[in-house]
C-alpha cells in the first residue's frame, strides 16, 4: 500500500487549472523530489495531499484511504514559508505544537530535547524564536515537523536561505529519516538537492506532469550516449566516436549508437595514453528539467 | 476536544499576555483613579468661595423697575441713558448693563450689553433678571411669599411606583444611566480591541503561513472554537476586571464628592443582560473578524476593513444624549433589533427607560441568528481565504468560496 496515492489530480482557481491530471504515489522509506519552476503547481499539490483544500476532480489517498482527521498526527508538514510564534521560547513553542500532534507533553519534551542535543541547539532551547538565526529557526520547524515521528512528511522547499552547515544538517536528518522507513514528499526547485536525497522525482511544468520516475531510471533515460574523459596526451581518432567537444582540460566524446564505453576505454588504454578521469556522461536533473521544458516550451 | 483545549490555552494566554491587552485592561480603572485624583485635588486646592458682588447696570425706559436692586449677588445700579451705562461699562463700574425698552410690558423684551465674549448669557443670571422684573411687577399687589414661589425653581419630587401604588424598587434617577452607559463604552471599546486582536493574530498566521502548520495538525473547526472562545474569555475577563473596579471606584468618586453620587442604582436585569449581550456580542463579532481575516492578505488591511463593524458598535454612543432627551423614539427600537448595535444599545437603553420584552427577544433572536450565519459564512471563507495569499480576494472570488467550501 503506497502512503500517498494521487490519480487524476485537477484542481483549478477562478477556472485556470493549477493542477492538471497528476498521478504518482510515494512508499514508505522513498523520498520522491516534487521539482519544477516556481508557480508549476507544487504547492497546490501537496495542499490538496494534505487536505488544506478539495481537488476539482481525481483521486487522492493517503494510508490508503481519503485523509481524515486522525490521518494529520500521521504526517509532518514544513511550508515553504517559514512561520513560528516569534515570542515564544523555543522549547515551549515545539512542545506546544508537538501536543497538537497528539502527543503527550513528557515524551514530547523527550524528545525535543533529544532533537536539539542532536541539532546542537539544546542550549537555545529557552530562547524566544525571534531570538534564533534564520538556519536555527529552520531547523526548529524541522523539528516540529519531525518530533511526532510522523509516517509520512511533506517538506516545501525545506532549505531556501540555509547556509552550507545547516543545509548540510538537514540534509543528513531527511536521508535517516527515509532510512527509518518514513515517506518523504520533498518539493524544491533546487535540483542538485533532489540529486542528492531522492529516489524518485515528479517533475511539474504548467500544472502538468512532465517527468516521473525513479531518479536513477530517469537520469538513464535522459543520460547522453557519450563519455567524459581526461587524458595526458591526444586521444586522437577512436573507432566509435561520431564527435567530440572540448571544455577546460576535458573531452566529451559522443559515441555512435552501436559503440560502448568500454570500447573507448580499451582503445585509450591500448595507446597508452594516461588516463586522469574517464565518466560516462550522465544529464543532471537541471539539465533534464531544460531539455524538457524546451520541448514543453517549443 | 483535547486539541481544541490545548489550542483555546495557547490562544487565551497569548492574547491576555499582549502588552496591547494588559495595557487596555489596565488603563481603564486607571484612568479613572487618576481623573478622581485630580478631581480630588483640585477641590482641596479651590477652597469654596462666594461669588463677589457684581453690578449690573439697569436702563429702565418703562420707569417701574427701580425696587428690589439686590438680588442675591448682584445689585443692580440704575442709569439714566444707554450713554451713561456704556460709559460706566468702559470704566468698569459695572460689569454689564441691562435696558428694560419703553414696550417691555407688551414684547417682554430685555436687552443685554457686556464687552464680555461669550456664547450665551448664564442661566443665573437669566434667573436674577426674571427675580428683578417680576419682582418689580408684582410686589405691593402679590404677597411676597406668592413672587418668591413665581420667581423660585419648581421643586418636583419624582416618584415611581408599581401599580399597586408601591414605590417602585429602582426610582427614577440620573445615576441610573451611569452604570450602564460605562458599561456600553467599555462594551464597545471591549469589541473593537477583540476583534482588531483576533484579526491581527490571523493575519500574523496568514502572513508567516503559520496557519499551514496548524491547519496540519487540526480541523479549520477546533482552530475557530478555540480562538473565538479564547478571545471571548480574555474579553469576559478584562470587563470583569473593569466591572469590579467600577464600584470601589464609585465609591471613592462618591466619597470626594461628598456623596455626590450616592444615588447610582444598577437597573433590574443588567446584570443577567449585561452577560448575555456581552457573550453574544463577542461571539457576534469574533465570526465576523473570522471572515474578514480570512480574506485580508495581511493583518493591516484586516483591521482596516474590521472598522466597518467595530465603528457601528459606536453608533448608539454617538446619539446617547439623544437617547436620554427622547427615550420613546423608535429609532432606539431599530438600534436595539439590529445585531450589530443592539449589545451596546440595549445596555444604555436599560439605563433610560424599560425596554419592553418582546424587543429584548427579537433583539436577542436577530443577534443569535446573525452569529449563526456569520459562522456559517465565515467558515466556508476562512476555509478557502486563508491559504490564499498576497491580495484580497474580489466579491466574485468571495461568492465562488462560499458556493464551492
């Protein structure tokens, strides 16, 4: 049974589709990146798989039925905008929302002290939000996003306007949670971030699904049949290799349909040629999501 | 419920901890002591004194008022000729003049010259004008027992009864309205600061999308109960506070008034109505600050649109003397009906005059049956306003989120 299972999403405001025929469906222990271009629709999305508003038309499950209310201590939501009460101490303000998510205030208290030792914010714990760093307060409304040990979590842009360290944080804090078998839904449009995390990405441009699938998957549909190589010396001519361009020390050889990587690596070795770095050229999400817009857009 | 208690807790000590809340709740019983400190004050420091004797020149043209020249504190000094008195003005003999013309007897005309700028001539002195003239009139013809009673003020002793003939419990009494019309100003002032409170602390959600989270981990329902209850029980609670310091500060206006306002009375039912309009009142307007938080972007421009219901609460304020000189007008009906009015009218009516039961049923009924379709439509806004952001949502919008919540 999948955590979230969406089918046939449409939702529209004032008669312009926000949200056109979406499906996909996340499992546990899976991180899907929900990327695409700001306005794509992301956020209509997953307040529709949150229940904040109804879809038009399609199907959405969550735990294997339309949400209710006892569904919400369930799951763990951070907004793209990030809001706390600003006067109060940050111990009571997780403590607080933490209870609302049904638990009890002494294994609340737990753990929120156990989540700040392991952040490294235990000794803030009494200082009013307004007193904390942005990367800090971020980190808090991780932590009341987390703290009830919700099954599935929802993370809207989860590290705009984080340094390097708290990203890095961050970062390390989702991937053991998608280690503990949580379902993650992570929407940013920062893709080296869904490179680095997820398992799957749906890609949105205009409302519309315009990529789905398992990263790995993906990235090989999309991967260019060709090889990234560095050597001492000129390669010269290579059977296989119908181009070649050339950038900062390195060469991108592509490769006719029938030619393997392999190939090219034997021929490079049998001429002896010292050989620094050679990769089998593999798109970045960025560049998938252009290629596709392009496409889209054309 | 429990997420519901644990919100109202939440919502409840934020609001009684503003400094906005703790300031308006204080400020009250506050101000009141400090304007019985001056009054105290000042009545110390300006010791009772008699008015010193004034003159007033007479120009009598009719040639019979030359009697009775001391009246009170006044001695009359009589003049041959406007010329003379004018002169006497200029010189400061006398204060101002009257002249009595040849046709007084049939026009009742007196005209009054003084270098004096004022907006109209004071009582006292109309009344020792009247004593001078009918005392000249009739002395020697009425007995002087008979002028005194004419000139003298009437002196009605008022006294309501039942209709067995009973005095009634609650007489009639200009401290009456004093209670109540406190009241209803702090009522008023109670609902404007509720609803701008409430209204903020949406737009302050809204605007960090706090909202989202909450709205994560409970039901648009739990969430409106718990701040319209907590608001409503923060507001009970700063009333009481003014309520309770109302007597003792009576009491101790009372005491530096030398007994000045011993007569205040608490009219029947004022206090049972008095809770009953309040509770509703707060709900009344708790729903509708629920809407239109709903659809302000931001807390600004909520509290901006919020003065078109807090500013009418205002209305029977604005015409209360009116209220009091024409008690019987069935304007005071309309306002009493009306549910954004009728909290505060009723109060101050209940302070003039009775108000007959089936207007406090209606009155009552009308506010019950706007609170109910306040939060009808304040909820179906709140559920589809509040995850919009950045403007506010056209009328077409508003109607589309009422068909489709």
């Amino acid at each position: 049974m999948s955590v979230v299972a969406v089918r046939g999403l449409h939702k529209s405001y004032a008669g312009k589709a926000a949200v056109s025929d979406l499906t996909f469906s996340v499992e546990s222990g899976e991180i899907l990146g929900l990327i695409g271009p700001n306005g794509a629709g992301k956020s209509t999305t997953i307040k529709v798989v949150l229940d904040f508003m109804k879809p038009d038309s399609g199907e959405v499950e969550v735990f294997g039925h339309r949400m209710n209310e006892s569904d919400k201590d369930r799951i763990g939501y951070l907004p793209e905008e990030k809001g706390l009460y600003k006067n109060l101490a940050t111990i009571d303000l997780i403590l607080y929302l933490a209870t609302l998510k049904g638990m009890d205030k002494a294994t609340a208290e737990k753990e929120a002290n156990e989540l700040l030792r392991r952040t490294g914010m235990l000794e803030s714990r009494k200082k009013k939000i307004k007193e904390l760093s942005k990367g800090m307060a971020q980190v808090v409304q991780l932590i009341v996003t987390i703290i009830h040990s919700p099954e599935l979590i929802i993370l809207d842009e989860p590290f705009s306007g984080l340094d390097p360290v708290n990203t890095d944080l961050m970062k390390q804090i989702v991937g053991t949670l998608r280690d503990e078998g949580k379902a993650i839904i992570l929407s940013t449009h920062q893709m080296n971030n869904v490179e680095e995390l997820c398992d799957s990405v749906l890609m949105i441009d205009k409302g519309r699904s315009v990529l789905y699938g398992g990263l790995r998957e993906t990235r090989e549909r999309f991967r260019e049949h060709s090889v990234q190589v560095e050597v001492d010396g000129e390669p010269g001519e290579l059977t296989g290799v119908v181009d070649r361009k050339s950038s900062s020390g390195a060469v991108e050889l592509i490769l006719a349909p029938d030619a393997s990587p392999q190939s090219i690596l034997d021929q490079l070795r049998d001429r002896g040629l010292s050989i620094r770095r050679f990769e089998i050229t593999t798109p970045s999400l960025n560049d998938i999501f252009l290629r596709i817009a392009g496409q889209t857009h054309a | 419920m429990h997420k519901t208690t644990l919100m109202f807790k939440h919502e409840f000590l934020v609001t009684i901890r503003r400094v906005g809340f703790i300031i308006m709740t204080l400020i009250v019983p506050a101000l009141a002591l400090l304007g019985i400190g001056i009054l105290a004050l000042t009545s110390n420091v300006a010791e009772p004194s008699m008015p010193g004797l004034t003159s007033i020149g007479v120009v009598d043209e009719v040639g019979i008022f030359d009697g009775q020249t001391a009246q009170g504190f006044v001695r009359l000094v009589p003049f041959a000729s406007k010329e003379e008195a004018t002169a006497a003005l200029a010189r400061s003999q006398i204060e101002e003049y009257i002249v009595i013309p040849a046709d007084h007897i049939s026009s009742g005309t007196v005209q009054r010259y003084t270098l004096e700028k004022e907006l109209s001539t004071s009582p006292v002195k109309v009344a020792m004008i009247k004593s001078f003239l009918t005392w000249n009139l009739l002395e020697g013809d009425v007995p002087p027992e008979i002028i005194t009673l004419v000139v003298s003020p009437l002196n009605l002793e008022a006294t309501r009864i039942t209709e067995t003939g009973e005095p009634a419990a609650e007489q009639n009494s200009i401290g009456n309205v004093v209670i109540p019309a406190v009241f209803a100003l702090l009522l008023s002032l109670a609902l404007m600061l509720g609803s701008m409170s409430l209204i903020n602390g949406l737009g302050e959600e809204k605007e960090s999308r706090l909202i989202e989270v909450l709205f994560s981990s409970v039901s648009v329902r739990q969430l409106l109960i718990a701040k319209v209850l907590a608001l409503g029980i923060a507001g009970l609670l700063q009333v009481l506070v003014w309520l309770i310091s109302m007597p003792l500060l009576l009491n101790l206006a009372s005491s530096v008034l030398g007994g000045a306002l011993g007569d205040i009375q608490i009219p029947s039912g004022f206090l049972v109505l008095g809770v009953v309009y309040f509770v509703l009142g707060y709900l009344l307007f708790a729903v509708l600050s629920i809407g239109i938080g709903a659809i302000s972007p931001n807390a600004r421009e909520g509290s901006q649109l919020s003065m078109i219901y807090t500013m009418a609460s205002f209305i029977p304020l604005w015409f209360a003397s009116l209220l009091v000189a024409f008690p019987n007008s069935p304007i005071w009906v309309v306002l009493s009906v009306l549910p954004i009015t009728s909290p505060v009218q009723v109060m101050l009516r209940l302070g003039v005059s009775d108000i007959p039961v089936w207007q406090i049923l209606v009155s009552i009924g009308a506010l019950v049956a706007s609170i109910i379709a306040g939060l009808f439509v304040s909820t179906k806004l709140f559920r589809m306003q509040m995850l919009m952001y950045g403007k506010r949502p056209s009328l077409a919008e508003i109607a589309r989120s009422l068909k489709n919540a």
